[in-house]
C-alpha cells in the first residue's frame, strides 16, 4: 500500500539507486523498490554495497573546520558600523544579543535570561551570570547599558542610530539587572533588542582601545571569536571554549567570499565549502541532485516590492496604481523565474509576521479589471518607469522587464525599465528622486508589521511618498499600545487601506532565501538572514 | 648630451605631474559621480542621519576644501581612512598587492613561456597544421571575454575533471586557472606578434645570407632574429600590463582571487573615495615604473631609441 505523503517511486534502477546515494531512500526501501522494478536481492545488494561508500561519506564527517562562502566580504567587524547581511552573518556569531530569534522566529533568552514589562514605559531585564567576555572579562549590566547607549551616542557615530529611539534612559541597579524606561509604551522592545544594532559590546575593552582597534579586534561573548582577517580572501573565526551556550560543534570557521554565483556553487560540488548562502533558484535542482549536498532555504522575513513614487504622473492617479497591482501574474513570476521558490503575498504583511492573516487569499491576478481600470482612470500614455538595479534583488532585472510587459499588455503603454546602478539607487533613495517605481525588499526585522509597513511608509520615513490620515493614525496608535488585539485590528484596516488604495508597494512575491550544504552539515536557516552556528542550530553529522 | 641621469630626472619629473594629474582626476570624477554616506546606513535611515555622517566624514565641506586637505595629507603620504573599511586606506591598498602581483607574474611568465616558443615555431614552420591550430587558439584567446573563459576553467578542469581547485588563493594549484585566464589574452596577442615579427625578420636579407652559408634554420632563427623580434614584444609587455590590471578585476571575481583590482572595482562601487585614490595611485605609480624600465631596456637594446 503506498503512502500519500511519500515521492513516487522512481521508475528506473538508475533513478532509484541515485535516490539511494543521495539518502533519499532508505537500505529497506531500495530492496523493496528495487524488487517491484524487477531486480534480484542478490543483485539489489550488490548494487546497495556498492553505493554504500557514497552514501556513508556523503552523510558524515569527523572535520574540525567549517567553511562557509558568502556572496560578498566582510567590512568591519564592529557591530554598530555595518547593516550590510555579509556583516551581521558573522556579528551575530561574535556577539550575543540581549534577546535572541531563533530560526523558528520566537524570541529566545540569550544574555538577558528573563524580561517583562514592568510598567506602561518600563521594562526589565534579568541578565545571564557567569558569562565571560573572549577575553576573559565577565559580562554585567554596566557592559548592556554602554552597548545600547553607544549606538545612539552623538560622539560615537555609529551607523545604527535609530534602532532605539524609543530608549528614553537606561538604568542598571545591579551587576545583572537592566531596567530600560521608553518615551512611550513599546510592546516590541524586547524584538527591537534581537536585531542590529542590539549585538553588546565590553564597555572596559571598547573604552580602553577606541573604536578603530575595537573594530580590528573584536571582543564579543558569542560562541566564535576572530583568528585572522585577509580581505576578499577569509576570515577565520576560532571557537571560543567557554561559551554559555556551550562550545559549537567544529574548532574553527572559515568565511570566504566567492562573488560570483557560478564559482560559488562549483566550490560546494566540489566539497571545498560546506555552506553556501545566496544559491540563486536556477542552481536549486543542481545543489539537490549532487549526491553530497541539499538545499535549505528559509521564508525570507519580508518581501520583494516595487516601491511607488506616487507623487509623480500617472503614479499619482489610484485607478493606475491599483491597475497596476491586479495586472501582475505574481503566481507566474514565482513558478517560472523562481522555480517556485517563493510564495505570492496577500498583504503588505509577511508571513511569519506576528498579525500575518492566513484568511486573506493571495494578491489578485485579474488583467481585465486592469484593463477596465486604465480605461476609467484616464491615462494618456505617460512614462511609467521602473528603475531597476541588476543583481540587487534577485531577478531585479528580468522580473522588471516581465512586468512591464504584463503592463503594456492591460493598456498601460508608457511602462519601461530603465537600469541604475546599486549606488546610484541609494542616492535617489535618499533624494526621493525615483522616476517611478524601484526594488526594494523590506526586512522585517521585528517579525511585526511596525518593523516594515510602518517603518518604511510612515510619515518622514525612508518611503514616504504618499499619506493616508486614518493608516497614519492607526499607525502610530498600534506601535505604542499593549493590547494585542487593538494592534492586530489596526494592522488590519491598515492593510485593507493600504489595498484599497494601492499605495506605497506594488507587492510582487516573498521568496524562499535559499542555502546550499553539505549534506553532513545539519543546519536550519534563518529567515532574517542570520546565520546561526550556535550549538542548537548548527551540527556537523560525525560517523 | 644629456645623459643618463639627466635622462632620469626629466623622467622623474614628468612621473611627479603624471601622478598629480591622475590624483586630481580621480579625485574630482569620484566626488562627482555619488555619495557613499546611502550605502553606509540601513536603506530606512531618515535624512537627518544621512547628514550627520556626512558631516562626521568630512563630506560636506566645499570640495575646494576637501582638495586641500588631500593633498596636504598625500604630501605626507597619508591617503586618508576607508569609509567602507574604517582602515587607513593606503594600507587597505597595499595589503591587496602582494595577491596581484602573485597572480600577475605568474599569469604574464605563463603567457610568455608557452606563447613566444609557440610564435616562433608558428612562423617557421607556417602554414602547417601546427601553425593554423595555434593561430586559432590565438584567436579564440583575444576574443573570448575574460568571464567567460574563466567560468569554462572551472567547470572543465575543476569540477568535471577534479584537477584544481575551484577558487580562492592557496597553494600553486589555486594559480594554473586563474592565471590562464588571466594571461589568456596576453598569450595570444603575444603568439600573433611573435609569428610576425619572426616572418618579418626570416624575410631579411641577412637570414637568407646565413641561409646561403649554410647555417643551420634553428641557429639562424635563434641568433640572428630574436634581438631583432624583441622590440615588438617589448611594446606590447608595456600595454599589456595595462590590460592585465584591467583583467584582473575580472579573473580576480571570477575566481574570488584577493586581488587590488577587486578591490578598486568594489570601492568604486562603495564610494569609498580614499581607497579608489590609493589603488589609483598604486596603479598609476606602477605603470609609469614598467614604462620607465621598458624605456631603458629600448634603450639597450635598440641604438636608435636612444636619441
């Protein structure tokens, strides 16, 4: 009796005995497939011995060294000067964060063991004893209360300023004890506190050595700490013995950049790394059907969307915008550029995003009603431009292009791409100077929609083109409340606001972020693109 | 007569122009075509962070302002601090050569040993199998983009056939692809002039005097026409060398190879100003030294350069 669940079995001898290889498919399982395609238990036995060699090597390892190859290099190993993914992939290793999110997404003690809302603006935070800094230092409240001041500290410049502008004072009673007073009510303190910005530093250390050598050697009480650094070259990070998590599970980890796609996936065939991250979906079935490596990707915590001038003509008109939205075939985009790895949105919400409403179907397709909306709306051909970066969001590009198509087909002639580069578009995106439409692919770094919809439409924001009173009130109303059920009720008349007049995004897809592996290297992938190596997530599969 | 001296000093002054006019370019072309401060902050950071940094980097002073403490700080061999790094740039800069250069020779010896004995041979015995074959190499070497050939190393020789490794730098197998792709057009170019310049030369009439008397063909190729095929290979080592900085930056991503034309490439694309100004000014110094060297051995070698 077959099982509903199960892949059907494979219809050739060739076909199974690759599943085998792989590990797909169990020892019991080939005998008794390959029995049902005709083969004899001595020659199925024969063929499993001989397949056995690869299947054990390609499942486990007694290696001390992990090595991981990024699309890009580190910058600066202090966590409050870089944002930039390549760099907090290693920061959240050096250092801990106060709170911590795990890749199920729930917030996890780290150094703060305990925390609660101790009144309407105050929160408090019991620390974790016995914990040591890489150089021996021991971790206490004076270290948590220096590192957050630091980030918005004028003389210190950092780059993370405005992660916690609703700290009004920070107070730290006793060695292990933290109690932080905000301006107003602010239920997400404790997520703000596990992103960027949120990685502790040594108050002793920093302030004997200066923030140049701080960020040339880096003391942090994460479970890796910094060997070696040769630019665009490696990185080795050594384990560090005595971590509170307990000491991960290899001696040493390379990081490596390997730019380009090609090579980068070539070196994790090869077996000369045992992880890669960005594995574009072209190279997905490859990465798979090697019999030494999986793929492992994870929901991205945000989305991809085109961003909307809407000060500019046509963008300014609602019938053109909401025409816009319902002309593009999100589900198409996602099964033919994507391979499917990516799901259709049907909100300005992302799923896995606390309020996130399963109920809501996916984003309509309907070129019809497009068309019916452009004729009403009273466009005249004008320029309708998406200025598209390459490489930037994956598929910048060729996505731009299948949706200009998409809209030159329900009438709205004037659509073009036009291409900028990566530093360009930062500029416009500071200026405000964007012809059209832009990429755009909004973390969600608090897992909760006053992290993405609200931190990037909100008025004086980084996106701030157009403005809706009631969202814009609903907004600031839900980030400060304490009620649950208040905040999930704004976010929903903000979301439906927010459709109903096709402001702000023209929300494409959420993608999967997808990594490539050793199959011997157990690991679950975050979706806000921490790499996690502690011991709870990260294990090599030893024989 | 001005002498050999004179002849360096003029040559020293001319480098010191050289070098500031290159300076001054770059320095006035970078500031113009962006601003790092974007690229520096998380894509939300409101306007008035976007400010402050400016500040704090010194990037809101006049430009005229900003020259001047340049090259006041170039005077004393200060380049200033990487915005992308928050390191000394110069130093940022320097710790890239050794990789280049690594790559560079090698890449340049391997072209030279297997393309000049392919040019002779070529010309020689031309019009034979051998001579069509390597001339159609040649062909596919100067036309082929960098990228693509490097991609093609990697997925033949490396992965399919398990011979190098895939990329990065370690011991001498991290070389052989990177520096065939690299030296790839230099190989040809190299090739192709060799062949005609030994053409030209087998033509003259004192080849067909050392003919006549019976000099062996390898003798008289190897005496009388080598000196004489030198020049040519001489001018195209100055500009290949160009275009082998040039290349670089795409072997060197291709192959994930910690090269200074990677880094020029990204720091461009960073704005990171002071560290373009250093791999500029490295580059600039490091042509005009080849120059010069080639120049002297013209010199040498040629009697009538020397005027």
């Amino acid at each position: 009796m077959l099982d509903q669940g199960r892949q059907a079995d494979p219809p050739t001898v060739e076909a199974l005995l690759n599943a085998f290889e792989r590990g797909a498919v169990s020892r019991r399982d080939f005998f008794r497939r390959a029995g049902l395609l005709g083969l004899t238990v001595a020659g199925a036995s024969a063929l499993a011995d001989a397949a056995a060699p690869a299947r054990a090597s390609a499942q486990t390892t007694q290696k001390r060294e992990l090595v991981i190859a990024q699309g890009g290099d580190i910058s600066k190993f202090d966590p409050h000067f870089s944002t930039s993914s390549n760099d907090i992939r290693v920061s959240f290793n050096i250092f801990d964060n106060l709170t911590s999110r795990h890749p199920d997404q729930k917030l996890y003690p780290a150094l703060a063991t305990e925390w609660k809302a101790t009144g309407p603006t105050t929160w408090t935070f019991k620390l974790r004893q016995g914990v040591k800094w890489h150089n021996g230092d021991p971790f206490t409240s004076a270290d948590a209360k220096f590192s957050l001041e630091r980030t918005f500290d004028p003389a210190a410049k950092t780059m993370v300023a405005t992660v916690f502008t609703t700290i009004d004072r920070i107070e730290a009673p006793d060695p292990y004890t933290l109690v932080i007073q905000t301006k107003k009510s602010d239920p997400l303190l404790p997520d703000r506190l596990a992103f960027y910005g949120g990685q502790i530093v040594p108050k002793k250390y920093v302030e004997a050595v200066g923030p140049d050598a701080f960020n040339d050697k880096p003391v942090g009480t994460g479970p890796i700490r910094l060997a070696s650094w040769t630019k665009d070259d490696k990185a080795v990070l050594e384990a560090f013995g005595d971590y509170w998590g307990g000491k991960i599970d290899v001696d040493r980890i390379l990081w490596r950049p390997i730019p380009e796609t090609a090579p980068r996936v070539a070196a994790l065939l090869k077996g000369e790394v045992d992880a890669i991250t960005q594995l574009p979906s072209d190279h997905w079935d490859r990465v798979n059907q090697n019999a030494t490596t999986r793929g492992a990707g994870a929901l991205y915590a945000g989305l991809y969307v085109l961003g909307i001038n809407a000060k500019v003509t046509p963008l300014n008109n609602e019938l053109v915008r909401k025409a816009m939205a319902l002309a593009v075939d999100r589900e198409a985009i996602v099964k033919e550029m994507y391979g499917g790895r990516g799901v259709v949105p049907n909100g300005p919400i992302a799923q896995g995003d606390r309020f996130y409403d399963a109920s809501l179907p996916p984003l309509r397709y309907d070129p019809k009603e497009a068309r019916e909306l452009v004729k009403k709306s009273g466009y005249k051909g004008e320029p309708i431009v998406i200025e598209t970066t390459i490489g930037y969001v994956a598929q910048d590009k060729a996505m731009s292009e299948a949706i200009v198509g998409m809209w030159k087909d329900v009438g709205l002639t004037g659509a073009a791409v036009e291409v900028v580069e990566y530093s360009v578009r930062a500029e416009k995106n500071r200026n405000r100077t964007f012809k059209g439409l832009w990429w755009s692919d909004p973390t969600s770094t608090l897992r909760d929609p006053d992290g993405m919809m609200w931190r990037l439409l909100a008025p004086n924001g980084p996106q701030d083109y157009f403005r809706d009173p009631e969202w814009d009130e609903l907004g600031n109303a839900a980030r400060f409340s304490l009620d649950e059920k208040f905040r999930g009720e704004a976010y929903r008349k903000m979301t439906k606001i927010m459709l109903d007049k096709a402001f702000g995004w023209v929300i494409i897809m959420q993608p999967y972020e997808d990594y490539g592996l050793q199959k011997f290297v157990d690991f679950t992938p975050n979706p806000n693109q921490q790499f996690e190596v502690r011991r709870f997530n990260l294990k090599l599969r030893r024989a | 007569m001005r002498g050999f001296s004179g002849f360096l000093a003029y040559r020293l002054f001319r480098t010191l122009v050289a070098l500031w006019l290159v300076s001054t370019v770059v320095f006035v072309v970078m500031r113009l075509s962006g601003d790092p401060v974007p690229l520096l902050l998380p894509p939300d950071a409101p306007i008035s962070e976007m400010e402050r940094v400016r500040h704090d980097l010194g990037l809101d002073r006049s430009l005229a302002v900003q020259y001047g403490v340049f090259l006041g700080n170039v005077i004393h061999g200060d380049f200033g601090r990487s915005i992308h790094f928050r390191q000394p740039a110069m130093a940022v800069a320097r710790s890239y050569l050794e990789a280049t250069f690594e790559l560079g020779l090698v890449a340049f010896t391997i072209a030279l040993v297997v393309a000049f004995p392919l040019g002779v041979i070529s010309a020689v015995k031309r019009n034979s199998f051998l001579d069509h074959a390597a001339m159609g190499l040649a062909l596919v070497g100067q036309s082929a983009p960098t990228f693509f050939i490097g991609i093609l190393l990697i997925l033949t020789l490396s992965l399919r056939l398990d011979l190098f490794p895939t990329s990065g730098r370690g011991d001498w197998r991290n070389l052989v692809l990177p520096a065939l792709t690299l030296g790839a057009f230099t190989m040809a170019s190299i090739a192709r002039i060799t062949r005609s310049a030994v053409l030209e030369v087998l033509r003259a009439d004192f080849v067909r005097t050392a003919r006549a008397k019976g000099v062996t063909e390898l003798w008289v190729v190897a005496k009388h026409t080598l000196r004489n095929a030198a020049l040519p290979i001489l001018t195209i080592t100055g500009l290949q060398f160009g275009t082998l900085l040039g290349g670089a930056v795409v072997t060197e991503t291709v192959f994930a190879w910690p090269g200074i034309g990677r880094l020029a490439i990204q720091s461009i694309y960073n704005r990171d100003y002071p560290v373009v100004q250093s791999t500029v000014f490295i580059a600039a110094v490091l042509f005009i030294a080849i120059n010069l060297v080639l120049d002297v051995l013209y010199g040498i070698l040629d009697p009538r350069a020397r005027a």
